[in-house]
C-alpha cells in the first residue's frame, strides 16, 4: 500500500512537472531572444554622420607645376602615396592618369586631403605632410563652399598642421578623451580617399599605444583608410574626435586592414602651441638611449625589464651636467615610470624647456634621484656631406646592401659635428631599410645589439647576423637616438 502511494505522489509530481514544462512553451520564442539579438546588433552610424560630418572638410593643395616631375610615369598623387607610407617606388611604368588642368599662374593641383574645423571662427586641423610644400591650401565645406586658408603652423613629428580660414559661425567638432577609448570600440572616419569627399568608414579599435617611433603612441585601428583620407577625424560612437588619421601600414601599397590615428590630446596639445606662437618647442635632456634587454636587466639586478639605457651623453647637455652617466638606466622622470625606452623622449618632449624635473636612474644595483634642468629641442642637424679629400672611400657591402642600406663611414670633421665616436653615415635607404623607417642623413650606432665604428664593422657584424629574423638597429636623428627594426625580405 505504501507503494502504491508512494507511486501515486511521483506520479502526480511528475504531472506537475509536465505542465509546468507545457506552460513555459508557450511563451513565444521572441520575447526571450529578442534583447541577446539587441545586444549583438550591429551599431547605426548615421546620427553620428549627421552630427560631425558638416565639420569635416575637403582639403585640396596646390604648388608650382615646375617642382612637380612625374617618376614612372605616375602622378603626383600616386607619387605621395608610396612616400608617405614607405612603400619602394615600383621600377615598371604604371598607366598614367589624365594630367590635372593649370591655371593662369602656373599653378597645379598637387594633392587631396581632409582635415576638420575645431573652432566655429575657423581653425582647422589636419596633417602637416597634406599641407607639406603648398604654395595654395584650399578647403572646401560640405555645403559647397570654398576657402583660401593660411598655415598657421605645421609640426612633422607629430604630423599635425593647423589652418585658419576666414569665416565664422562655423560647425565645429567636439573634442573627445583618447585615453577613454577601450581595444574593441566602434570608431569611424569621414574624410576623402582619392578624392571622394565625405566618405564613412568604420571599425574599431584593434591597438592602443602603438609604438611607431618618435613622439606618438598611435591609436591603431581597422577603419578603411586611404590615400585622401590623411588629416580626417576619428570619431568615437558619442560623436567625440578621439584621433586624426594618419597613416596605414602596407605591403601592397592599398588598405591592409590596419590603420593609424594621432591621439586627439597629444594632437590638441600641438595645435595650442601652433596657434599661440607657430611652432611648437619641446624639452631635450642630450642623452642617446637604448632598449634594455631582458638579459641586461637580469644580469643588473633590476627586477624586470623596463626603462631606457643611456648609451650616450652628449657633452654639456642637462644629463652632463646632473650626472648621467652612459650605462644608467632611467626608470622614471619626474615621477613617472619608463615601461620601454620610447616612454623617455615623449615625456621629456611634452616638458616645458627651462622646467626644473627630477629623473630616477638604476646604477650599480641601487636607485637615485638627480635634478635636471629640461634644455630646448635645437632643429635636426643631418650628417653634412663631407668633401672629397676628407671623406673615406665606400666599402663594397654585400649584406648591407641585401637589406637596402647603402653607407660610408663618418669623416673627422661630421664626428666634431655631430660629437660621435663611431657610427656610419646613412647614404641611401630603400627597401628593407626604408620601411624600417631609416633615411639619408641617419647615423646608425648600432646593429645587432652592437656597437658600429666603422662601415666595415657594419658589414661584418651583417654577415653574421641571421637574415631570417629582424635585425635591430640604434640609429640618430637630430639630437635623438631611436631604434629601427630591419625586416629583412623573405
């Protein structure tokens, strides 16, 4: 009997279960998919067009028709392009697109670019290589209209240029914080690849703090950019400018799916001292530095690997005078820590020249303070060319030359210039060594983790080197020591 009670309650339980389960069936599907589907939907960009796209601008340049010679048989624009992005010039001629008319004064079309009004009375921002050699800068607004700007000043090493048109009441863009920007955001861009005004693209955020040299950590993105579309804005979902596109990396010499944005608050830091005196100054301590290899910092006791070694100092400087000395490593300045070696010279740059800074160096197993007075950045000094009764014959360097690297050693008279010991003077780059970023008038003072004194040193330690992996190289420019990785053609 007890068992079959027992039987009876499973029994009922069970019908209870089963219309428990019946009654949830019949539910419709939808309203339980629905916001998972909302939720993966893809974002509607055209309330963000309508918003920032009046502030975009169409960007044309023009120069004398004397200095335009076509290479190739392409044309200026082609021409810009693989300069711009390091692409070597393609030795078989390529169709050749109809010429651009003249005007009364001689005058031709040289380039397109973009660029976007940050000020309604009329200030317009873009990149300094759009506007780099014009003789006329016109920019061009979505409702047609059209203007002669001025330059008012223009900053290559950071690539950002600031115009001023004369007109007021203008749409003006609303600046965003870069450093709010998360890998994996929604961007856009508005600009004009090759010539198409007013173009959207869009992505997202695939890198922050891109490393490429010199003074920017680049934003990089998967926005289709294109010739054209240099100096337009990159635009976060709340209709912000987080960025100025800049350049794209490329093997083919078309978009690749990566992409390159100036940060808007570096780029805005520029621009304020563009418009308040032309050009912008920056601080300099005279070291030249190097990366600290994972060895070095375990060998020196340092924990881990982080900061930038001082490979030179240069005689008279802020570092000689507050007592730097080659072989320290700087782990912070003014406070801050210097995670890799490109850290220093951003923070050092962006520091008022005349500042009173303090900078943190690891030597002989301990930590120390040491008080700095920032100096100015003086303009690029480039290697002279040395005369013919002074300058040593050019070695033939077979691996050298493998990776596009076409060098001579440094005479007496560049190494007084310049205040060097050693190093070899950069005579032509191309290839390899032109999309490693290195150029004529370049001092390499290192390769393969080893120091060059001569052309021959430069070759030897070449020889040696395994073609199948990339080969770093310290090199100077200006008052600056950077490192370059050379990636050699498979």
């Amino acid at each position: 009997m007890k068992n079959n009670t027992h039987w009876t309650v499973s029994r009922s339980v069970l019908a209870a279960c089963v219309m428990a389960a019946a009654s949830v069936t019949v539910v419709p599907s939808t309203a339980i998919a629905q916001p998972a589907a909302a939720a993966r939907g893809l974002p509607d960009f055209t309330d963000l067009v309508d918003q920032v796209g009046p502030a975009v601008v169409n960007i044309r340049t023009t120069e004398k028709t004397a200095s335009r010679t076509p290479v190739n048989g392409m044309d200026e624009d082609m021409q810009e392009f693989f300069k711009r992005f390091g692409l070597p010039m393609p030795h078989a001629p390529r169709p050749q697109r109809p010429q651009r008319p003249h005007d009364d004064e001689g005058q031709a079309s040289r380039g397109v670019g973009s660029g976007f009004i940050v000020s309604s009375d009329g200030y317009v921002m873009t990149n300094a290589h759009v506007v780099e050699g014009a003789d006329q800068v016109l920019v061009t607004l979505t409702d047609k209209r059209e203007f002669k700007a001025k330059i008012v000043g223009t900053d290559k090493r950071t690539d950002v240029a600031v115009l001023k048109i004369e007109a007021s009441g203008l749409p003006a863009v609303k600046v965003g914080d870069s450093n709010r920007l998360k890998v994996g955001e929604w961007v856009m861009a508005i600009g004009s690849p090759f010539g198409l005004e007013n173009s959207v693209t869009a992505g997202i955020v695939s890198a922050k703090q891109r490393d490429t040299g010199d003074y920017l950590p680049f934003i990089q993105t998967d926005v289709a950019i294109n010739p054209g579309n240099s100096g337009g804005p990159l635009i976060n979902m709340r209709g912000e400018v987080v960025g100025i596109n800049s350049q794209i990396y490329s093997r083919s010499g078309g978009y690749m799916g990566i992409a390159f944005s100036i940060p808007i608050d570096e780029a805005m830091r520029v621009s304020e001292q563009l418009r308040a005196s032309g050009k912008v100054t920056r601080g300099r301590i005279g070291v030249q530095i190097g990366q600290v290899s994972k060895d070095v910092a375990e060998s020196l006791g340092l924990g881990k690997q982080q900061g930038a070694l001082v490979t030179g100092i240069e005689a008279g400087s802020p570092a000689d005078k507050a007592g730097v000395e080659a072989g320290d490593i700087i782990t912070k300045f003014n406070g801050k820590a210097i995670d890799k070696v490109s850290d220093l010279p951003r923070l050092v740059g962006n520091t008022k020249p005349g500042s009173k800074s303090t900078i943190t160096v690891f030597r002989r197993g301990g930590s120390r303070d040491l008080n700095i007075t920032i100096a100015e950045v003086e303009p690029d000094k480039v290697a002279r060319k040395a005369a013919d009764s002074d300058a040593h014959p050019k070695a033939k360097l077979a691996s050298a030359q493998q990776l596009g690297l076409q060098v001579s050693d440094l005479s007496e008279a560049q190494k007084r210039d310049l205040k060097l010991k050693g190093g070899v003077l950069v005579d032509a780059a191309s290839d390899a060594a032109a999309r490693a970023g290195l150029r004529e008038g370049d001092v390499i003072l290192a390769i393969a983790n080893t120091e060059i004194a001569s052309a021959k040193e430069l070759e030897a330690v070449l020889t040696k080197a395994d073609k199948t992996k990339p080969i770093n190289v310290l090199f100077r420019r200006g008052e600056w020591a950077q490192y370059a990785l050379i990636r050699p053609s498979r």
